[in-house]
C-alpha cells in the first residue's frame, strides 16, 4: 500500500449517538487482503467478510441485498461515534466506502431501513508494518486541508448560532412575516455543515427531523416543527402554536444549537472525514433537496440544495492539492462538474435567494437531479483520491 497519504496520526474526535442489536461476524480476512472487506445487507443481516484488517486505508464493498435501503457505518468502540458511514444505499445496489482507520476495537453495523437500532458486530483493526512517515510536504497539505475545514466548519455553526438566535426571537414575537424571510437563510448555515451536524444523534433529530420521520410517540422539535407553524396554509387541519408553545420550541432549538457550536469548535478532522463529508453532502440533495421532501411547507429546498453544494465544494478545493498530485483527471472532472451544477442552480435564483420548488418545472428538477448524479459518481472517488 502508498502511505503518502495517509493521516493516521489524526484522531476523530467526533462523537455520534450511534442509531446503528448482535449480529453474525465474519472471519479474519487473509493477510495482504485484510484492507477490502465486502459487506452484504439484507433485511434481517448484516454479512461482513472479515472481523479484522490491517490498519490503513479500508474499503468496505457494500451491497444491499435486501428490500430496504439500507447504510452502512464503522463506529468507535463505544459504539458512539462515527468514523466512516455509507448512507442510501438501495435494493441490488452496490455501494463503496473508503477510510483511513488507525489500529484499535470498531464496530460495524448495517442499519436495513435506515431506521432504528440496526444490525452490529465488533470490528477489529490491528497494527501494520507497512504504514510508513507522511512526506513532509504531504504532511503539508494535509495539515492545511484539515486545519481550514475546521475553521470554515467553526464559523458556520458561529453564524448559523446568530441566525438561530435573530430566527427564534422574530417568531416568539409573532413576525411571522420576519420569521419566514430569516427561515432559508438562517438554515443556509446548517446545510452547509449537514453531515457533520448528523454525526451528532442526539442534537440531529431534535434540531432537524421531518415529521414523516418522527417515531410514533415522539415528540417533534426543531426547525421543520416552526416550519409548519410558520406555513399553516400549506398543512392540512393545522392548529396554531400558542406563544407559550413558541417560546419553547425556539429555546429548545437555540439550546441546541449553542451545543451544536460548542461541540463543532473542539473537533479535529481529517483528509477521508472531509471527503467522505463532501460525497455525503451530494446525497443529502440527491435524497431530499432536489425531490423537495426537505422543505415540506416553505418550499424553499433550492436554499438547502446549494448550501450542501456549497459544503461539499469547500471540502473538495480544501482537498484539491492533494487530489491533483494523485489524480489530476479526478480534479478536473470535479472541477467541471461543479460549474456546471452552479449554472443551473443560478438559473433559479430570485434576488438574494431563490425560486420555491413548487414552482419549478419537471424538466427543470430532472436537469437539476441528472447534475447532481453527474457529480455523484466521480465525487465517490475522492476519498480513495486523498488515501492513494
């Protein structure tokens, strides 16, 4: 394997409440094969080939051989945190994720559904001979690229804690008008940094759940429950918060998104995490943006849609310098694909924002989901790009 690239001596510090049960663990993969690892989900499984590899890059070969979408995800072992995730992927579809995983006890977990506790198993990761000294000026970039995603990430949760703060005070004071004009641009900030805010378990679906995604008997907060509110033309039957419900769905969401600040400032990053990041910024509009699923009363999903863009294109130009000495055909083909997805986005613009969904045409939404696809393909290669 080349180690020029890899950042083992950068620890992920990001912690997840994991909502990936026991499940059947495979053998130990053979030596010099111990790095790709095939992963088979099913409704009721999860196959994975090996229970250890070396440390290094990991592929793990996931494929989906149940009637669920399903995801996949590498967990600490606390089974807490996150360390690498492959999300949607669908029936007989095959799926690939790339990570630089240092030695130490993981967990693996299919989660069929994408819903509740999922399917487990210990993972274990054991030492390598072969993971040589970063170059120094590898170690460069590398430090570079990690050390301005954290900055761009800090002050995106430092700005969206402002907006969240002005958003929260308009809507306890019932300017609704004022409420619903700060709505799409306050939530600009947490699109932008959507993968790293769902990597928190507990502060994510407190802050940002649909309600077609709420369990039965839960309670729904955060940003879509004001957004009904702010909506109720659009709702069926709707009954109006009163102040008092108002001051304290606005105070949950404020104290959650101090939280949300406090923990982004203390995370560290590295090279695969902000790859990985960027690829599943992609699929956030490519499962919900682009359909218009997100923004269910506002419609204002093309907001969303070019914050995650804008995301996943910061990690990627972080990322850049290091992908052009690897694979320069991959920049290029990135570099491209994003103008070409921000051409079309423009089109749609309307002053300082943008056009409701609801009033874009069918033509318009499949020209906008083909760029999305477009860039998703080559955007799946970039972690293995930072890892060659």
């Amino acid at each position: 394997m080349r180690t020029s690239l890899v950042v083992g001596a950068l620890a992920l510090t990001t912690p997840f409440l994991a909502a990936c049960t026991q499940n059947t663990n495979g053998g130990a993969a053979d030596a010099g094969d111990s790095r790709a690892i095939s992963v088979v989900s099913t409704d009721d499984a999860c196959e994975v080939s090996a229970g250890t590899a070396s440390a290094g890059t990991l592929t793990f070969d996931v494929t989906n051989a149940g009637d669920q979408v399903t995801e996949f995800c590498l967990l600490g072992e606390d089974g807490l945190r996150i360390v690498a995730e492959v999300e949607n992927v669908g029936p007989s579809l095959n799926r690939e994720l790339t990570a630089d995983v240092p030695a130490g006890s993981y967990v693996t977990a299919c989660k069929p559904g994408m819903a509740g506790d999922g399917i487990r198993a210990a993972f274990d990761v054991t030492e390598s001979d072969d993971q040589g000294p970063v170059a120094a000026d590898v170690q460069a970039l590398i430090d570079r690229a990690t050390t301005n995603y954290a900055a761009y990430l800090q002050d995106q949760t430092v700005q969206l804690l402002v907006k969240t703060q002005q958003f929260v005070d308009l809507h306890q004071a019932g300017d609704d008008a004022g409420a619903r004009a700060l709505y799409p641009v306050a939530r600009t900030h947490w699109e932008r940094i959507e993968t790293v805010a769902e990597s928190f378990g507990d502060l994510d679906p407190e802050m940002d759940l649909r309600e077609a995604d709420v369990e039965p008997g839960a309670e729904w907060t955060g940003w879509h429950r004001m957004e009904k509110d702010l909506w109720p033309a659009e709702a069926v039957e709707y009954t109006a918060l009163t102040p008092q419900q108002r001051a304290t769905y606005a105070d949950d969401l404020l104290a959650n998104t101090i939280e949300l600040d406090a923990r982004v400032q203390e995370l560290t990053y590295t090279v695969d995490q902000i790859a990985n990041g960027s690829r599943g910024l992609l699929e956030e509009v490519a499962t919900g943006k682009v359909t218009g699923e997100e923004e269910a009363w506002s419609h204002t999903d093309l907001y969303d849609f070019q914050a995650n863009v804008d995301g996943a294109r910061v990690g990627f130009e972080g990322l850049e310098t290091i992908v052009e000495a690897t694979d320069p055909e991959l920049a290029t083909e990135l570099r491209t694909r994003f103008e070409s997805l921000q051409v079309l986005l423009d089109a749609h613009r309307e002053g300082d924002g943008f056009a409701l969904h609801t009033d874009l045409s069918q033509d318009e939404i499949k020209q906008l989901s083909d760029a999305v696809n477009a860039i998703s393909e080559p955007l799946s290669r970039l972690t293995a790009a930072v890892l060659a």
